[in-house]
C-alpha cells in the first residue's frame, strides 16, 4: 500500500491509501520523494474525461525519485538511480506521481544530472520540460540578436521557465500575462517587456505588423493566431497549449507569406534521448535562484486545491508536491 490521492467516480478526491503492484516487465517501481500540479493534473481531479482516462486515477504527469525494484528487461536504470519521469501516460493512463511509490514505463526514465537535485526537477517538472522542448524546436529558426520572442500565458509554468530558459541563451523576451502584478517576478526571469494579454487575446486580421523573431505558446485560440499574424518573416512559434482554446481560427497567409514556421511540441510521448537531451540543457541553462522565485511547496491534501487554482489561471509559476508531507 502507499499513501496517494485517489480520483474517483464515486467519491470526491481524497487523500487514501492505494494498492502497489510489483512492476512487471519494462516497468521499474519509484520511490517518489516530489511530484508536481500541472494544468492536466488539475484536469484529472474535475475527472476530465480527456485527461481522466481510467477509474480510479492517481493523477500527477510528473514523478521525481529513486528506482527501488526492476521488472524483467530494464537495463537503462538501476536500483538506487535518481530519475524523472514527464508525461508517457502518467496521471492520464495509469497512476501517476502524487504516491509515495509509483509503477511507472522504464523506456521514458531519465537518470538526473548530478546537478539537478529531486525538488529542483520536480520545480522544472512537465511544465519546464515542455518549455525547454520548445527553446529546441526554436533554435532550428531563431537565433538571439534576431527580434523579440514573446512568451504568452507568462505567468503559468511553462511561460516562466521558457522566459528564463530564452534570456538565458541571449534572448529579448517579451512576456505576455493577464496578471500585471506578476510583471516585477516575469522582470525578474529575464523578460524585457511585458504587455498584458488581452492585446493578443481577440482574433485580428489574418496578417499583421511584423514584430516577432519567434514565441512560445501555451495558449491556442485566437492568441495563437494573432501570434502568428505578427511574427516576422522566417520566424518560428511553438505550440504546447490550449489554455484560451483548441481552436486555431488562422489563415494560411503567414505561411505562404511570410514563410512563419509553426512547431508543434508533445512532451507526452517525446522520444528518450530526446527527453535527455531537454534534460541536459535544463541542468545547464536554467538558474535553480531563477526558478526558486516562482516555485511553492506543497503535501498531498493541499494539491488538492492548488489543481483547479491552476486550472483557472490562478497559480503563478510552479507548485512542488512534496509527498510524505
């Protein structure tokens, strides 16, 4: 048994006790030390059905911890290694991180960098690991020196990290945020501008002034759209979000004209040596004081109620889930 919170169909979210079965083949069990409160975390205690996609569910897409058992077949970790697990299921399809132990796939494990320790990864967690998959796919079409990138949904965890990760490369960031008592922390991360999202946030005219090199979106809607109506010529935006809307109301027009690049990013089923590599840069390019900033510690009882805060908008930058509290 381990302690976890369970989301039910016939019973609200609670913190209970939850069988632990032996891993079985590809499979290795964690003993989790962090896990962390992601937008679909919060999705799968309202029991989305898009997120929540077996009953009962343990949610949390990030686990954080040490390897204590091997199924039959792993070979890429061993017992005692420090590991992090973003996404592949976890919280949606099968149990996920909010346990003291979790039974997670082998074949998305990766060991932790000497320097990144358990609380820190579990700070960058999915959201940081979106963001820094983003900063790659950018890098194929965006160099610094290039014109501002903007950053939309800044203040939620993807937003921070990229606006970090970018600065920290040579970036001019420009972050875009409905909170403006946020813009001193967004400052603060590396952003040089900061412009309030409702300027984004009503669908406009298919082309507009060219203004950005590139931007990361977490957003989708009518945002995205505007983002890439004003994006520059050869630019690039990375798409990882849906916050405003699944909808993409857009034209072909800055395709065809202005040549823009539009980069879809899934972390979920992200390739291993993908995920390593995001993970080497992360323990390289991203300042623990920067992210230390904006990052919360919570138990089990309190991501009860931090998970619809963050669907609503309401959390800035990222909440650790500390699971023996």
């Amino acid at each position: 048994m381990t302690r976890a919170v369970l989301v039910s169909s016939s019973a609200p979210p609670t913190v209970t006790d939850v069988d632990v079965t032996d891993p079985a083949d590809g499979e290795v069990l964690v003993d989790v030390t962090y896990s962390s409160v992601n937008y679909k975390d919060g999705l799968a205690l309202a029991r989305n059905p898009g997120v929540a996609r077996v009953d009962p569910l343990v949610p949390g897409i990030d686990v954080v911890g040490t390897v204590s058992a091997l199924g039959a077949g792993v070979q890429d970790v061993a017992i005692g290694d420090r590991v992090v697990l973003n996404g592949a299921g976890l919280g949606e399809t099968r149990h996920g991180g909010w346990a003291a132990h979790a039974v997670v796939p082998s074949g998305s494990l990766v060991v932790l960098p000497d320097t990144i320790d358990d609380s820190f990864a579990a700070a960058i967690g999915t959201a940081g690991f979106t963001a820094m998959l983003s900063v790659l796919a950018l890098e194929r079409f965006v160099e610094p020196g290039s014109g501002p990138v903007l950053v939309t949904g800044a203040s939620g965890g993807v937003g921070t990290v990229a606006i970090a990760l970018l600065a920290a490369r040579g970036h001019q960031v420009t972050a875009s945020t409905g909170r403006s008592a946020n813009e001193a922390s967004l400052r603060a991360l590396g952003a040089t501008d900061v412009v309030d999202r409702a300027t984004l946030s009503d669908l406009g005219k298919p082309m507009q002034r060219a203004t950005w090199a590139g931007a990361v979106d977490s957003v989708g809607g009518a945002t995205l759209a505007n983002v890439l109506a004003t994006t520059k010529w050869g630019g690039a935006v990375t798409a990882c979000g849906l916050a405003q809307d699944s909808a993409l109301p857009t034209t072909v027009l800055p395709f065809i004209l202005r040549a823009v690049s539009l980069l879809g990013i899934n972390s979920v089923d992200a390739p291993l040596e993908l995920r390593r590599r995001a993970w080497e840069r992360l323990a390289t390019d991203l300042d623990p004081a920067l992210l230390a900033g904006v990052t919360r510690v919570v138990g089990l009882e309190e991501a009860l109620t931090v998970g619809p805060q963050v669907v609503a908008g309401a959390v800035h930058g990222r909440t650790v889930v500390a699971v023996d509290r």
